[in-house]
C-alpha cells in the first residue's frame, strides 16, 4: 500500500512504473520489479518543497517528474539525481486567488510540458530551462488568447495540437 487513500492523479512512466499523487500524502511510486512503494512527501523532501496535495503527474521524455499541486505551483524532480524544484506562477489578473493550482499536466511530442491550472490558464513549460515559454488566457491578445481560465483535462491531438476540456467552455482545440 502506498499510505494514502484519496488518490487525485495516476500516470505510468516509460519503463512500466506508475506514478501516484494523493490529497495529503504526497507523491508514490510503484514499479513491479520494485514490489514496493517509494513515496516523496513532507517527511523526506528539502522544506522549500510542498506536494502534499498532487493533482497531476506526468513524466517527461527524459524521465524527469513534474507534478502539480493544489497550492503550491508545479513541483519538479530528478530522481537520479535527488534534484527537488518547486515553480510557482503569478497570476495572469489581480483577482486569481490562487494562481498555482495546476490541475493537468501533459508531456507533447516536441518534450514540451503543457500546465493546465484553475483560474489561471494554459502555460507551456520549457523542461530544460523551467520557464514558461506561451501562456494562453482569456486576457491575452492574438493567438494566445483562450475561451477559459481553467484547463482540467488535455489529450494531445498531433505534434503541436492538444484538445484541452475547460471548466466554462467545453472541449478547445490549442495550437502551440
């Protein structure tokens, strides 16, 4: 057993293992060959670094961990490496009260990662650099701008096409 019953996120990596976010216990990690849990919570992560509530998870195309949390922006790991970073976002108006509860994550065949939040937009994430490189909100001007400020869900369509589902909008198609 991993520890924690509300499971919010489960994503399976290239080499079969699976990755599982929970409300309160943090991020686990289960691989047959393993048998067991490995867990990344409060209790053996640096304290600059929060996934206690984790409601997306994917895993990039060179098996770097980024997950997205309820409060605390995107938490990104190297599990090699035991590199822990935590990315946190302005919000794209004054009146977003929490700006970075990323709520859908996706990995696009260029090894761009798409952040869909609530109430603050669509961003695409550098994993290299971590800086976000487009930002779609319903405030923006030209191609950038959205129909909706929440992203819940994205399903990637071709190489630079997702289909995201929104909260006020139904189903969008983004081009990157």
């Amino acid at each position: 057993s991993h520890g924690h019953n509300d499971v919010l996120c489960i994503k399976q990596d290239s080499r079969g293992g699976v990755w599982i976010g929970s409300d309160g216990g943090g991020l686990s990690y289960y691989h047959n060959a393993l048998n067991n849990f490995s867990t990344y919570s409060a209790d053996n992560l640096p304290d600059n670094t929060s996934i206690e509530q984790v409601r997306s998870v994917v895993v990039d195309k060179q098996g770097m961990i980024f997950a997205g949390t309820s409060e605390k922006g995107l938490f990104y790991t190297d599990p090699a490496n035991a590199v822990f970073q935590q990315l946190v976002f302005k919000p794209y108006k004054k009146s977003i009260s929490n700006p970075n509860r990323v709520v859908s994550l996706l990995c696009d065949k260029e090894g761009d990662i798409w952040l869909g939040t609530q109430s603050n937009g669509l961003m695409i994430l550098d994993p290299k650099t971590k800086k976000i490189k487009t930002w779609f909100q319903p405030d923006a001007v030209g191609w950038q701008k959205i129909p909706d400020h929440t992203i819940w869900c994205m399903l990637v369509l071709n190489k630079n096409q997702i289909l995201a589902g929104t909260l006020n909008n139904g189903l969008c198609i983004i081009d990157k």
